[in-house]
C-alpha cells in the first residue's frame, strides 16, 4: 500500500537524482511485501509490518535501503553493510545499481522475522 504522505515526501524532500531508485524501491517492496504499510518513519520513507521492516534514507551522494532486523539475515548475497546489533543497509547510487533478486531477498527475510 503506497502512502500520500512519501508521496509527498518524494516531491518535496527527496534529491530528483534518487526519485527513479525510490520509485522502483517503493515498487520492489509493495511486490514483494504486499502486506506491509507504507509511511513515514523518522522523516524517511519506510515500510511497517508489525514492526519498522525497512527505511530509506538519502545523502548526497546515494540512498540507503536499512533493513530494521537485517543482523538477523542470512546474507548470501553479500551486500549489507553495518556493523550495529540490529540494523544492516545497502548503499544504492544508481537505478541499475539495484540488486533486485538480493533486494527480494532481504525484504522476504524481513517479513518472515516481523511474522515470528
């Protein structure tokens, strides 16, 4: 379920140079975790089971796809990065820089933890 409110966010928050990798994040996770509430968490874009699944957040130079329980992942894929006791991310500077099949991954392993 998309949100008006990262909508809004998208128009007149967000970097232009990241709106095509938000966009084709927001499509990734309303695919691949239908389930899951799109709001606003912090001031970023993020997606809520019964609990904070994942967050998007911007810099200069790129965006970051944080995974609340991404610690908890099996990454085969060896993308996450974060060395905290919960939170793993992926750093993403360009549309064709998106890993979908890992991406897919992580967010089924995020759903599944948030099921638990």
């Amino acid at each position: 379920m998309t949100s008006n409110d990262v909508d809004v966010y998208v128009e007149n928050k967000l970097d232009p140079r990241h709106r095509e990798i938000v966009v084709a994040l927001r499509a990734l996770m309303a695919d691949s975790a239908p389930g899951a509430t799109e709001c606003l968490t912090y001031g970023s874009p993020a997606w809520r089971g019964k609990k904070i699944l994942a967050v998007i957040s911007q810099s200069k130079t790129h965006l970051t796809f944080a995974f609340e329980r991404g610690a908890e992942f099996v990454d085969s894929h060896g993308l996450l990065e974060g060395v905290g006791k919960k939170t793993r991310h992926v750093k993403i500077k360009t549309l064709d820089g998106i890993n979908e099949e890992a991406l897919r991954d992580y967010i089924t392993q995020a759903v599944s933890l948030d099921q638990r």
